[in-house]
C-alpha cells in the first residue's frame, strides 16, 4: 500500500460532502466497541466465474470416502511404471500402447525445457469431459511430463538431455505428485521426493550460450502450483494441463492426424465429449494467425500464471488478482488494482497501468529474473522473452488509463 | 543525538509534493456488536490442553497455551504412533527426500553443525518437530558443536527456508540464514511453536534480503518464544491473517520493521526488544484481508532506538512498511482495542507511538470491505509505559522524501514550523485526528485513545498531539504552514480527554499464561 498524501486530487468540497453524507461518526459513543470480526465477504464480481465450480473436488482427499480403484505402488525407478520403452541412451523413450502423447496448445513456460507430455488411463477406466477444469480422471491414471534440454534450442530434436520426470498419479485419495531425475547416463530416472538442482547450458534461440542452475521441485513443492482449496481451504491437488480448451487440437498417432480428444474418444478412454463445434479452444498464444492479441495474452496468463491466481487458488485468494481466462472483471484482473502485497522495487504501483507495460507490476514480476520479485514462484531462472513481449504488447494495447 | 534543524528542510519542495487526503465514506463504526474478548469457545476437538511443550521429550505437543482457557486446535498426536528421524550435515538430500514422504507425528533431529540447502524445506504433513542444537548467535552463518544453522545462500531463487503448511508444527533451536524469500513461513497453519530459533541475513539493509523472518499466516494459535530476526527486508517477526498469536522473550534488530502484528485476532505480545529497526513494533490492519484485527496487548517490550534507514523504501514499492520513516516506535494503524503497557519508548527518531487511520494508506473504503470496513482505528489505551526521551526530534534521520514517505515529510514539515513556535520534538503519542472520519472537531478524543500513568522525560510539556491530519495537511499543500500548524493540537499528559479509563471489556488474551 501507498500513503496518499500525493494524489493530487484533493476536494474540500468533497470532504464537506462526504462529512455531510455521513454523519455515521457517532460523537456520543465514542468507546463504542468495534466489531471485533464478523468479516464482510465481498460478493462482487470476482468470485464470478469460479473456474472449478464443484466436480472436480467430489470425492477426492475430502469427502472421507476414497474413490473405488486399487493404490498405485509408487516405483523406486521411472521404468517401474512400464509407461515407457526405450531410453534417452538407445533412442529415445517411446510411450507404450495405452500412454497416449499430448500436447497443449499453449504451455507453461519452464526456462525453455522441452517437455513431452502422456496421459495413461487404466484399462476399464475412462475420463469424463469437464468444460472448464482439467477432465475428470479416473483412480490409476497416470499423467507424466519430462523435461529436457537439447544443446542447442535451435535444434530441439538433436542432442536433447532429459532431466526429470514428474508423474502425477491419481490415488482412491486423490493426486499425488512424485519426481524422478535422469540418471547422467540417461538410462534411467530414480525416485527423488526431495527434488534435485543441476546445472543446465544450452545455445538459445539467438545463438548465445546459457547456463543456469536448474532446479527439480521436491514432491511436496509440486502442491505450490498443484492445487485448489477445498471450502475447508485446504489445499487440494489438481492437475493442470488437461484441460479440454489446451487438449482440442490435432497431434499426430499412428502416422494419422488427429484432434486429441477425439481421439481419446476414439479409445473409449473419454465420455461426454460434446460435438467438435461446442468444445472449447485455447489458441497458440505465439501464433498470431491463431487468434486476436487479447486472447492469446489472455491464454499465456491463464497456462502460466492461473493455476495460482484463480479464486480457489492459495495466492489468488491472498492477492485478489484472478488471471483464469474466464475472469471478465478488470480490477481483479489487474487494472488500476493494488497488490495485496507485492513487496519493494516491483516496477510500479499497480498491476496493471493499462497502456504501460513499463509500470505494471505483472508485467515486471514476469521480466525480472531477481528472486523474491519474479513470477512464477517456482520452475523459473531465467525469463521468457517471447511471453514477456506478449504480456507488454497487451497490456500497451489496452486502451491508456491513469490509476489513481 | 543529533537534532534535526527543521528550517533547513526544504519546505517549498515538500509543498509541491503533498498533496492531500481524499476521504469518500463513511465507515460503519455504529454497529453494536460486541467485541469478542478473546475468550469465545474455539475449536472443538480433542486436545492436549494446558500441555507444557516446553520439554523437550516425547511427541509433539500443542502450543502449550491455555489460550482461552483450555482449547487448542482439533490435532493431536498423543495415541498415536511417532518416530524421530536423526540426521547429520552431509544429509542434506537424504533430508529432503524424508521431509517430502513424513508419517505424520514425526519429529526431524537435526545435530549441531552447518546444512546446506539448494531448495526450500517443504512440509505438507501435521504433527511436524524439526529440532537442532541451539539457534547459535548473531552473524554466525555456519553452525558450531552447540548450533544448528541451515543455509540458503545458493538455493534456488525465491525459495522460502522452512516451508510448512500442517497442524500441530514445532520448530526449535536452529538458525535459518540467506533465506531467498521468508526464513520460516508456516501458512494456513494450527497450534504453531516457533522456540529459539534465529532468522538472519548475513548483510545488513540489504533490500534484496528476504522478507520476513518468522512468518507464522492465515494460521491459528501461534506462538513464538525466544526467537531473534534480524535483516529482513520486510518485518523480522511477523504475524498475520492469525488468530491467537504470542510473541514473547524475542529480539528482532536491523529490519525494516522489527515486530509486525498485521490482520491479526488476539495477540499477546510480551518481553520482546525491538530495537535498530526502521520501526519497532507496528499493530495495523492492511485493506483486502477478511480478518479484522483486534484484541492486541503489547506488554513489557523494549522499542528503543529504532532508527535505521528505511532499506525497503526504493521506487516502485508497494509494501506497507517501505512508506514508514525512519525513527518510527510503534504505530497503529486501522486496528483497535489494543493495550500498550510496561513498554519503553527512548530515542526514536521521529516519534514513539502513532495511532493512525487506515486510510491514510488506502483512502477508497471499497478496498477494506474485505474486513468489514476496518479502516478507522480505535479503543487504544496506553497506560504504565515509560518514555525515556530522546525522540521525536529528527524525523525520518531527516532525509525526507515526500513520495516514498510522505508521512514523515508532513510531519517533518509542519514540525518545522512547530520548532519557530517552541515545540521542540514530536509528542510521545501522535494521532492523526482522522478517526471516526469526519468528526466535529469539537470531540477532542472521539476514538476513546487512553494514556494514562506513564513515565515520561523531565521537562516534558506537551506529551500527546491531534495532528489533525486533513487540516493541516490541506493548510500545508496550500503553503500555509502557520495555518497547518494551528490545525495540530498539543496536550499536557494528564488532565485531558485522553486521561481515560481504557476500553470494556478489558483483554484477557494472556491472562491464563504464567
């Protein structure tokens, strides 16, 4: 917060009102006990459009009663799962029958790793279609995601070095998230709960050398993105990525293109998908053919940044800042809105100053590379220039405002 | 002491920077609720109440606070099976692949010496005890044969320490140093001990330090005991967005703010020092938070000498506590019934204890719905404290800086004037004269402030200022400085409208803990 003494836009003939309107000040009582804490919940506009608006929490960790499915043993070794074939040594790690590959059409961005992505639902299970919130999965599915960096960006299919594996596992009791890092050899990923740190260099897109210490999250840190509050405001965990918006979009299986959830369909392994022209599309915020400025911003906050800044998410709900792509009021959004408290130096006064990039705190937050400033708070060293320019481009795009 | 010339600050610059408040509502003090006095029946639930967690057998105990009583947070581990895990510096992995997979009521013996860490301490389990051999001492980054300190000098950017969410969580008798982000920060928390543990960083005003020291939030039944903070960027020992809180017997030194006491229900703070700090010992509510702070007793604490400069105050700040002048004590700001007693005030440079309004830091009330309209501070009684002197006469180190901390440049500037009329230091307790907004300037004390039976410095005259914040601040804008200055109104220590009883009824947080 900021003292007010500089705005400039002072009224005594505004005071005078305001002290003729009120009169609330009650002289007589002047011991009179204040409210101690019956707290006012706002219900303005903000909670409007509250992304997972109840499927998804039934019957995981909260409700006492575990979904019907046997535990996942969680293996010592990447391998354990038999998810995979092959290893980066000899080839390359190929999905068996059943891990179906996935992209998204607009991803987190994760100091450029690559990242090859594969959704396994059990044989008997299936995934029901959500609109909104990642699909509904069933107990036994597997989600993995690995992370790699090739020696040169330029050339991402060439000398690529695989770093870790998080595999997010869907127990009777709910997610769970375990890491496995790549051995140097790259036969093998073992188990680390405690997360690891390894130096990381590659050439990047403009030819220069990069180094930089890249750090596995540990099990538990996988929760700072992975969750949404239950109403106990406990902290639940959720996947993020599979969400129909980022899945509907063509991959390639079997040497055939097809659109990925109808393919999913396709192998009985996702019901209630409704008909191609009601599914919803998140574009590829990079393809300026894809859609407008605006939404494909909108898209790289809502993938990047959402996961925390949505109602239900512990920092969204501290900040008030709502960055989900169906959030449609502009001051939770972050125009002409205060941070809850974003600290010293953070480029600005407000979240967003639309028309100046240069004095949005969102924008800083997400250029900087300085700890304790930058966002998001984990999975990131260094910035993402491509994300940045985007981000300032909407946000000078905007037409110009002065906060007050 | 070097005393402030006040007419050699720029006052024509000081002008052209101040504008003035604009107050656009009304607040709802009229409500007739009564105040929760601290001892409403809490959780239900099983406890171990009244359990001293002061030794240092067995499994994990509760807070060890009668807090109200006899209740305590709805997790125990008394029946149930626990397990110590001992580790030695080298095993830093090995500690973090156990923290990350913990039986709940395990308790992690760490032995004296040095760990070093690359990444956070993340704990998502209840019934936690990490334990080391001793907090050591101030500067000491590496451990000794009798302390345990862990570093995070080379971790990962934006890291916290101690990362912890989960019931029934004790931490003791270890230091966290170079933490990237908060030293220790235990979140959506219940029946929390924090116990002789030290957060530091290794340079002083640094702004680049981590933030907050121990940083107990949105948590329930806190305590903090024998703690030391020092460098943090923001507050050394914070509370916040908490309900039933102690601070006792802890020293925070070279923060910005020393103890921060912050949206927070029914704190007992006691014994603590803090001192060399750009503020002492801050109680404020912040907008946007839906915890109304209330029920706060500071109780026998040194606040001297708080008078570092403000290391948090650079461009483009939004936090609450890089707006504060150096030389700030105490304030209070948007925050009510809290007592002050058995403290001592002595040489801070710009004043001892302000009671402010909320809304000098947010003016639009829409932004403190949230908190039910928690702006305007009242019921503060100030009594049996003693000020040393030596403050008030150099506000700000006299550096002033009308856009970063635009408080101390008014007060600087109207004390400027005030210094030609023969007042020769700001008064021990400063309000702002803002509370309930709008009142006839006919009440002389309508938020009922009480400063009763304080010891002060020989020769003090006036003791208590209204400065009456809008007058004088809109006289000033318009160049008026004699104009603003006849706005403040000045008070002998007795014999006035502050000479008052308290507030009814009175706090009892405390009162069940020996």
């Amino acid at each position: 917060m900021r003292t007010s003494f500089v705005n400039p836009r002072l009224s005594v003939v505004l005071l005078a009102l305001v002290l003729a309107a009120c009169g609330s000040s009650d002289p007589e009582n002047p011991g009179s006990p204040p409210d101690s804490g019956t707290p006012v919940t706002d219900a303005g506009p903000e909670d409007a459009g509250v992304p997972d608006a109840g499927p998804v929490d039934a019957g995981v960790l909260d409700a006492g009663t575990p979904d019907a499915g046997p535990v996942t043993v969680i293996p010592n070794t990447l391998s354990g799962f038999g998810l995979f074939t092959g290893t980066p040594a000899d080839g390359g790690l190929v999905p068996v029958e059943g891990n179906v590959p996935y992209t998204l059409s607009t991803a987190l961005f994760s100091d450029y790793a690559v990242k090859s992505r594969t959704l396994y639902i059990p044989p008997g299970g299936v995934a029901h279609y959500q609109p909104k919130d990642a699909l509904d999965l069933p107990v036994g599915t597997l989600i993995t995601k690995t992370f790699a960096f090739p020696a040169d960006l330029r050339k991402p299919d060439q000398d690529v070095r695989l770093i870790e594996t998080r595999v997010l596992v869907r127990q009777p009791t709910g997610w769970q998230a375990w890491p496995y890092v790549w051995n140097a050899a790259q036969t093998e990923a073992d188990q680390v709960a405690g997360g690891d740190s390894t130096t990381v260099a590659f050439i990047d897109l403009e030819g220069k050398s990069r180094s930089f210490e890249y750090s596995v999250p540990s099990k538990n840190q996988c929760l700072i993105c992975h969750h949404l509050q239950d109403e106990a405001g406990v902290q639940v965990m959720h996947p993020i990525g599979v969400k129909a918006r980022y899945l509907h979009h063509p991959n390639t299986y079997g040497g055939v293109e097809r659109d990925q959830l109808e393919y999913l369909a396709s192998l009985g392994k996702l019901d209630g998908l409704p008909p191609a022209a009601e599914l919803p599309k998140a574009p590829d915020a990079f393809d300026p053919s894809a859609s407008d400025l605006s939404t494909r911003a909108r898209t790289y906050l809502d993938i990047n940044c959402a996961h925390c800044h949505n109602p239900k998410g512990t920092a969204g709900i501290t900040s008030r800042l709502f960055l989900n792509i169906d959030n449609a009021d502009l001051f939770t959004l972050g125009e002409c809105k205060r941070p809850g408290s974003a600290g010293s130096g953070v480029g600005g006064t407000f979240d967003i100053v639309p028309g100046n990039h240069a004095e949005s705190i969102l924008w800083y937050r997400m250029h900087t590379e300085e700890s304790g400033k930058m966002m998001p708070q984990i999975g990131r060293v260094v910035h993402h220039a491509e994300g940045s320019k985007l981000i300032a481009d909407w946000i000078d795009s905007l037409p110009p405002k002065t906060c007050k | 002491m070097p005393r402030l010339q006040w007419t050699r600050a720029s006052s024509a610059a000081l002008l052209a920077l101040l504008g003035a408040l604009s107050l656009t509502a009304c607040s709802d003090d009229d409500d007739d609720k009564k105040p929760d006095a601290g001892s409403q029946p809490v959780d239900a639930g099983t406890t171990d109440a009244g359990t001293d967690a002061g030794t240092d057998a067995g499994p994990p105990v509760d807070t060890g606070i009668p807090w109200d009583g006899g209740s305590a947070g709805d997790f125990s581990c008394q029946g149930k099976a626990t397990a110590t895990l001992t580790f030695a510096p080298g095993q830093e992995q090995e500690i973090q692949n156990q923290v990350n997979t913990l039986a709940e009521c395990t308790t992690i013996q760490l032995a004296a010496g040095t760990f070093t860490f690359k990444n956070a301490i993340t704990i998502r389990q209840n019934g936690i005890t990490i334990k080391g051999a001793g907090k050591g001492v101030k500067g000491e980054g590496t451990g000794t044969a009798s302390s345990t300190v862990l570093v995070f000098t080379t971790a990962a950017a934006n890291s916290n320490g101690l990362d912890v969410v989960g019931k029934r969580f004790e931490v003791s008798d270890l230091a966290v140093w170079n933490a990237k982000k908060d030293a220790v920060r235990v979140e959506s928390s219940v029946d929390v001990v924090m116990r002789r543990v030290r957060t530091e960083w290794a340079e002083a005003d640094k702004e680049s330090n981590g933030k907050y020291g121990l940083y107990p939030v949105k948590s329930k039944y806190v305590v903090i005991d024998e703690c030391e903070a020092y460098n943090a960027a923001d507050a050394g020992i914070y509370v916040g967005q908490t309900e039933y809180a102690i601070v006792r017997n802890s020293v925070a030194l070279q923060n910005v703010a020393g103890i921060e006491i912050e949206n927070t229900k029914y704190a007992y703070v006691i014994g603590n020092t803090a001192r060399d700090n750009t503020t002492g010992l801050v109680v404020f509510d912040l907008p946007g938070n839906p915890i109304k702070g209330t029920d706060i007793r500071v109780v026998n604490n040194i606040i001297t000498d708080n008078n570092r400069n403000n290391f948090a105050s650079v461009a483009a700040s939004s936090s609450t506590v890089s707006q504060v002048p150096a030389g700030t004590g105490t304030f209070i700001l948007a925050s009510r019934r809290v007592e002050l007693t058995g403290n001592t005030w002595e040489n801070n440079n710009s004043l001892d204890v302000a009671v402010l309004s909320g809304l000098i830091i947010e003016q639009d009330p829409a932004q403190w719905v949230a908190g039910g309209l928690n702006f305007a501070s009242a019921d503060i009684n100030i009594h049996d404290n003693v000020f040393k002197g030596g403050s008030g006469d150099n506000v700000d180190n006299g550096k002033l800086d009308a856009q970063r901390r635009p408080l101390g440049a008014l007060v600087a500037t109207l004390y400027t004037f005030g210094e030609t009329q023969g007042t020769r230091q700001v008064e021990h307790l400063v309000w702002d004269g803002v509370d309930p907004f709008g009142h006839p300037r006919t009440d002389v004390n309508p938020i009922n402030i009480c400063f009763t039976k304080n010891t002060l410095p020989a020769g003090t005259t006036t003791a208590i200022v209204d400065l009456d914040l809008l007058a004088a601040g809109t006289a000033v804008t318009g160049g008026d400085l004699a104009g603003g200055w006849a706005k403040t109104r000045h008070y002998a220590a007795t014999g006035t409208a502050f000479d008052c009883a308290g507030f009814s009824p009175a706090l009892t947080i405390g009162d069940n803990i020996k």
